[in-house]
C-alpha cells in the first residue's frame, strides 16, 4: 500500500489497484494531466487466464521495460461487487482477463484491446504500437 493506494508489483511493474468507475477516473483524470499512456488489467484471484499473463506475460523482462512508461492499474473483480460489475459494463466485458489502453487523452484505443491470454511477444508489440514505436 502506496499513499493509501493497494499495489500489485509483477517483477518490475508495479499495478495500482482499483475496484470502481471513481478510482479509475481519477487515475485517468491524472494520466491526461501528465500526459500518459494508462494500462487497465481487469483481474480476478480465480482467473486462471489472468495468472498465465502474470507468470508469463506481464513478468518477461522485455514486457516489464515497455510497461514502464504506462500508468500500470489492476481492476480487481474478484469480489464481483456492484462497483466491480460497473467497471465491466463500462466497457461491455463480461469478466477478466482484459487488458485495455488509454491514449494521452484517456480515451480507450479500442483496437488495442487484449481479451484472454496473449504470450510475451505478442504483447510487447501490442504495447509498442500503442506507444507509436
């Protein structure tokens, strides 16, 4: 725990725990302000997809150097409570895995969506072409 803020840290990347529309909007109110890139995890504890892209995806080397310059959040949603379905129907997913990028501007680039497991390599060029390299 951060400032009061629940952290997850995967090798060297380090989440930000939230479970509501309210948590996200301020990360996302403060990545637009500090012109970020914003990396949503939504993840459950009895997820075995999530687990695999923890192991293997989100824990490889050349993944954790491409997170480095996204505000890493985790949607928990393990508790599937109110808050937590509000966050899914917000973006229409019925339940993890899904990872989701923001732009600069907060806005979700929907073409970059990542549903289910994705292996290391695969990621990293999806998290390159979202930072434009």
């Amino acid at each position: 725990v951060i400032n009061g803020q629940r952290q997850h840290q995967i090798g060297g990347a380090r989440f930000s725990i939230i479970e509501s529309n309210a948590q996200l909007d301020q990360f996302l109110a403060q990545a637009k302000a500090d012109k970020k890139l914003v990396l949503l995890d939504f993840y459950a504890d009895w997820c075995i997809s999530c687990k695999e892209m923890e192991v293997n995806t989100f824990a490889n080397a050349e993944v954790n150097q491409e997170l480095q310059q996204f505000v890493l959040l985790q949607a928990d949603v393990t508790k599937n409570s109110a808050d937590n379905q509000a966050l899914l129907k917000r973006f229409n997913l019925y339940g993890p895995p899904g990872i989701l990028i923001f732009d600069l501007t907060s806005e979700e680039q929907k073409d970059q969506r990542v549903i289910g497991y994705m292996p290391p390599q695969r990621f990293v060029e999806r998290l390159r072409k979202a930072l434009g390299n």
